[in-house]
C-alpha cells in the first residue's frame, strides 16, 4: 500500500514538473534597459506593449532625467508577458530589475524645450510615488508623483510639474522637509475657490490636493530612506527613518484632518502680540491656545510660596502633575468672567505646534545641560505662531491611552530629537506626579455667555 501512495506521489510530481516546464505559446518578454537617450529608447519588446513616462519641459538646458520609485518597485529590467483566462495580457516573472532609471539628452545643450519625450519602463503602479529628478546647469531639482499608474502600452506624465516650483540644488545635497512649506499653484487656486463659494464639492475638491499634497512629502521621505538604505553606515539611522514613513503611512487620514481643519480656519489673530494664539482647525472655534508654556513667575502668582532657582523667572515650570495643572487653570478662569483656561487635548496640542521641521532650533538631545528660558528659541515658531512646542520640556495634555496614562507632547531637553515630533504619541506619565521634565500649556475659550 506504502509502495502505492510513494508512486503516486512520484507520478504527480513528474507531471507538475512537465507542466510547470512547458511554455505558453503566447508568453513574450519585454526588456528595459537602466540607461537611456533621446535616441535609444532603452526598450526591447512588442511596440504595442511598451510604456514609461512621457515629459515635455518648457525648460532649457535639461540635459539629464532620473526616476525612481520611492516603494522599491522595479522600472526597469526584463519581463514576462502573458495572457490570463480572460485574454488579458498581464506581467509575470521579472529578472535583472532596477527601480532607477537615467535618460540623458544626447545633445549638449539639452533636451527640446516643448518637446515630448518618452522614458521606458516596466508597468508599475506608482501610486504611492515616484522621484523625477531634473538636471540642468549642475544642479538638480526633484518632482515627486503619486497616484498613477503605467500600464502596458501607456505612458503618463507628471500631472501637475510646474517649472517656477521647482527648486534647484546642487546634486547630493540633503533632501530638507520644511516646517510649512509654500502652498503651490493648484492647491491655492482650489483654496481661494472655496473660500468665495464653500460648497460641499469645492470643499472635497481642496480636501483631496491636500491629500495629494501629503503624499508627495511621504514620497519624499520614502525616497530619502531609500537613499539612506543604499548609503547609510549604520542601521540606527535607517531604522529612524523607517519609523517616520510608517507613522506618516499610519496615521495618514487623522494628519490630513488636521491640516485641512487649520487650513480652512478662517480666523485671524486680532493681537498677535498677546500671550494667546488663535488655534485654528480646534472644534471650538472660540479656542485660542499659549503662546508659551506656563513659566515660573506665572505658576507662583497662583501658588504663594512656591520657589525656584533665582534667574528662573521666564523657565517653564516643571514637577507640577496633571492636576495641579489644572488647579492653576481653574484659578484663571475664576478671575475671568469671560474665559475658561484648561490643558489642551493632544489633537489641539498638535493643531497649535503643526508639524515639527526637520532642521528646527530647540532644546533638546543635551544641546543644553537643562532647562532654559520658554524664548531661549523663540526663532522655531509652530503652526499658531507660538513658541517653545519642541524641546525643553515636555506638555500634559488631556488625553489617555489605554491605562489611563496622560500623554505628553513636545519631548524635552534630555529626549532624543525623534521624541519631540508632533506626531509622536506614546510618552505618557501618571497624572498624579509630577515630573522634572514636564510642564504645560493653557487653552482659552470664551464661556457659554461671551460666545
């Protein structure tokens, strides 16, 4: 019986074998080479299948194109095509890829300005980005795509490439994230439309670029992790960025609220040079928020006898829990008929501090040996215009995780630069200590009365 089961084993592996080894009639292959010009197309294959990139630059003196897919998706390489049950030809193995490709002008002056021209590649779907590096007179400006897809036989463009946007550097210099860059051409454009005409389709229109907008900076993130992948020496640095892209992946939808809330606010600070903020995007829209972390002067007009360093009237005040924080809130409201003071919230905390720049000055990773004044930093502003957000000390905020812990926002001056992102949320503490690095910050709206 053993004998029997052994041979028909042996039998159905020969003929999968025998099957697997034979060859569809109607498989083809499809090459793409890594270099191309203006002259070579860098593609072997069936006409009707062959697909890439198509650009057309109004520029002169573009001698050069690079493109690269920021999710490792190969561009270039040699494939099998084939047709499924449905008569669909579709892609099979791949060998020998790459996920960059150069096409250089075969002129010295550079490609045609108004003219198109067209970068093969494999089919691939781009949608979560793709680099397209521009070389002109020694220095280089960088596109990012998203949310397309080549097919066989097609060819897309960059949709919304526009030449006075590009910023040119010099080749293999940092790709630097700014803290709020400028708003482009079609995203103001959608911006002023629905401003004049709010309606629910000018409003999903603005919200859907900002989306778009968004996902260019995770392609550029992706793509400089890529960089660091192939270049960094020690694995720390990469495992970093790694923990950027998949939080910005992660929390991509609750990101996009909230830049869209504080995007679409339409209020104005009628005194900016106040100790409040306007904190816009907040569901109250009475909400205004610290221009900086309560300081030692300003908790010891609350409590008499409290004491700290002489010199240290302008620090934020430190060892004070969740609750004596709140206590001082509740001592300004009862001196306000028309405000009420309380913690922030970690979504208002973040609508306040906005995205946290890369290359932001701030008071942490032992830059200092401790505390210093709330303004010693006064140049890094957050998205209200108020200041000391990261670094320092961290901030109680009213929101818990799942054990009731408060989570606190900002980092502090002994926290690692990674641990002061706005968007960082699992450094909690017990609401009942407090905690020589943590301090806080006050909201304001008006009462129930005054609104």
């Amino acid at each position: 019986m053993m004998k029997k089961i052994f041979l028909a084993m042996a039998v159905a592996i020969v003929t999968v074998t025998a099957v697997s080894a034979q060859k569809d009639d109607s498989d083809s292959k499809i090459t793409v080479s890594i270099h191309q010009t203006d002259q070579e197309d860098g593609y072997e294959g069936s006409a009707e299948q062959r697909c890439g990139i198509r650009f057309n630059l109004p520029m002169a003196g573009v001698v050069k194109i690079e493109v690269e897919s920021v999710d490792c998706l190969p561009l270039a390489g040699t494939a099998i095509t084939r047709q499924d049950a449905f008569g669909k030809t579709v892609v099979g193995d791949m060998a020998h890829t790459s996920t960059i490709i150069t096409y250089i002008s075969s002129e010295k002056s550079g490609f045609t300005p108004g003219k198109d021209y067209y970068i093969s590649t494999l089919p691939c779907n781009l949608y979560g980005g793709y680099r397209f590096s521009i070389y002109k007179d020694g220095l280089v400006a960088h596109y990012f795509g998203v949310h397309q897809k080549v097919e066989l036989g097609e060819f897309i463009s960059p949709d919304d490439l526009v030449e006075s946007e590009l910023e040119f550097d010099k080749p293999g210099a940092p790709l630097v994230e700014k803290g709020r860059p400028k708003m482009d051409s079609k995203t103001h454009k959608l911006f002023v439309l629905y401003r004049k005409n709010p309606t629910e389709a000018n409003r999903q229109a603005l919200l859907d670029q900002m989306g778009v907008r968004y996902d260019k900076v995770v392609a550029r993130k992706k793509n400089k992790l890529r960089e660091l992948e192939r270049e960094a020496r020690t694995y720390s640095i990469v495992e970093h960025m790694q923990g950027i892209v998949d939080e910005m992946v992660e929390n991509r939808e609750t990101r996009i609220r909230q830049q869209f809330l504080r995007f679409i606010d339409p209020r104005r600070d009628d005194n900016p040079k106040d100790a409040w903020m306007v904190l816009r995007g907040a569901s109250d829209a009475t909400a205004y928020i610290g221009y900086a972390p309560v300081t030692n002067a300003e908790y010891a007009a609350f409590k008499p006898g409290f004491t700290y360093k002489s010199g240290q009237d302008n620090y934020p005040v430190v060892n004070i829990s969740l609750q004596d924080a709140q206590a001082y809130c509740q001592w300004l409201t009862a001196q306000d008929s028309k405000h009420i003071y309380r913690l922030p919230s970690e979504e208002e905390w973040i609508l306040g501090a906005g995205h946290m720049p890369k290359d932001v000055a701030m008071n942490a990773n032992h830059v200092e040996s401790g505390l210093t004044a709330v303004d010693a930093y006064k140049q890094s502003t957050g998205a209200c215009g108020g200041i000391d957000f990261w670094g320092n000390c961290w901030e109680w905020t009213t929101t818990t995780d799942a054990d009731g812990q408060y989570l606190v926002k900002g980092g502090s001056w002994d926290a690692k630069r990674d641990d002061c992102r706005s968007e960082k949320s699992d450094d909690v503490r017990s609401g009942d200590k407090g905690y020589a690095n943590v301090g806080f910050r006050v909201v304001r709206t008006d009462t129930p009365q005054s609104k």
